[in-house]
C-alpha cells in the first residue's frame, strides 16, 4: 500500500481491515498514521495505527518502534492512542528531526476501554497485548522491518506492557524504555539482557518512587544494561520531559539485538534536575 502526493494534493489510501476506503475528511494524524485493525482468534479486534517511514524501500530495513499508550489512550476509535497525553510518544518518532537520523516504523495499538496492557502482579500480559505482538508479527511479514532493530517503548499502563513483553518474549527486543511504571519482576534475567532506559518522578502520586528505586537496585544487582533517570519534584508525567532528553534517539538507535555492549546504569537514588 503506498501514499501518492502531487504538488499540494495528497491521496490517501486507510486500510481498516475489511478494505479499502478513500478518507472523506483527512486529519493530519490519519496522512502520518495509517489506520489499521488486526483480526484475532474469535474474531478479536485490536485497532492500530502505524507510520511508515517516508520513501519506504522494500529492499531497504527498517527499525521498528511499538507504541504502548497510557491508560487514557484506551478505547475503540483507533485515536486516542496517539493523541493528548499519548501524542508525545507516539509523535516523537515520526517527527522530521528524528526520522532524518532514525527512520524507523511506528506501530501503536490501542487497548479496549476497561482492560490494561498486563498485570504487573502476575507478570501476565493481557490477551490484548498478545495481540499487539501479533499485530507486530503482522506489520514485520508485510513490510521490510530489521528483526533485530525492533523496540519497544511505553508510558504507565504501556509500561507495565514493556516490563510483561521484556520477560514474556525473550530474546525478541532490541531495546526498551519504560516511563512511570512498576512491575514485581519474575525473570530479571530476561530483563537483564535488554538495553533499558527508566524514567520515573520523585513525586509520582500513581507509582510510588521507593517501589522503582528498589526495581533499579534489583536489576543493577543483575547487571542489567540499564540507565535510569529519575526527576526531582515530577509527578507522574514524566514523558513531558523524557521525550526532550537529547540522547534518547542517538542511545535507542544504536541497540541491536543480541549485541554485547557494557550496561549504562543510572543512580537508583539521586534525582535528576532539569
């Protein structure tokens, strides 16, 4: 499937899953972000966006971001995974700046209204994000996507999906960033192996600061690859400040699957000021 532009004209063609429709009124996410709707087992749906990467080469790989939205992304509408507290996220990487030197695809489901990406309790993920895997499965048959540049990156409910996704799938991540997100841990050494990056606020009214101290201090222990930055007097919001940090793009985009490199860790304790 491919987008046409002439002049100022653009045609855009959506993929909704059962077929093909000419969009009647376009909103810029709708050119950035085609629409799609992965199909289950039973008939299950899972809607998502997805962004490919301007002058798309099939004989050319790709990077591969997913996109775990916060709780209030949740819903039906195919929209609200990338728009208000989710833009951030879901923006960040399609944006010129950052496609210039990573140009990477962006695939960002939406979880139903009522249910959550995964249990951190349990350390299950739901049978939403197992979708969202094979959704991911989808996307990487469909177009030309680097097996071993496939990232995942999410913000509080889409955190817990990362920490699940991290020890569920093992041996499938290229990197990871986690922001406002807590998880009891089952296999840190799953974790252990995948370059991270956390972010958290010291004033975090929904995740508790001291209960991610002590995850950092766990995986440190296991000598994770990690980095960890924590922000003096930020509430739970910390992706405002997280997406703003100059060496996020030049640190994700050079992780790669299974490459042995020494682990970044940040303090567990001291905070970070901006």
């Amino acid at each position: 499937m491919r987008w046409f532009r002439y002049g100022c004209g653009i045609f855009l063609l959506l993929f909704l899953g059962h077929g093909i429709v000419a969009g009647a009124e376009l909103t810029k996410d709708d050119i950035d972000f085609r629409k799609g709707v992965y199909i289950g087992k039973g008939n299950v749906h899972l809607p998502y966006r997805l962004f490919v990467p301007l002058g798309y080469d099939v004989n050319h790989k790709y990077p591969l971001v997913l996109w775990l939205h916060g709780v209030d992304g949740r819903g039906s509408d195919n929209l609200k995974q990338i728009i208000k507290e989710n833009q951030p996220g879901s923006h960040f990487w399609i944006s010129s700046a950052v496609q210039k030197n990573f140009p990477a695809f962006v695939l960002a489901p939406q979880c139903p209204s009522g249910d959550t990406w995964a249990e951190p309790e349990f350390n299950q993920p739901s049978k939403w994000l197992l979708l969202a895997v094979d959704a991911l499965a989808k996307v990487q048959r469909d177009f030309s996507i680097d097996a071993d540049r496939v990232y995942i990156v999410g913000q509080s409910m889409g955190g817990l999906g990362v920490w699940s996704l991290l020890q569920n799938y093992r041996g499938k991540w290229a990197g990871a960033i986690v922001m406002s997100a807590y998880d009891t841990f089952s296999d840190i050494s799953a974790i252990a192996e995948v370059p991270l990056w956390v972010f958290q606020g010291d004033a975090d009214q929904s995740v508790p600061v001291d209960m991610v101290r002590s995850m950092m201090k766990q995986l440190k222990k296991a000598h994770a690859n990690l980095r960890y930055t924590e922000y003096h007097k930020s509430d739970h919001d910390v992706w405002t400040k997280a997406f703003a940090e100059p060496d996020l793009v030049p640190w994700l985009s050079t992780q790669k699957r299974g490459a042995s490199r020494e682990g970044q860790v940040g303090s567990g304790a001291a905070a970070v000021s901006h």
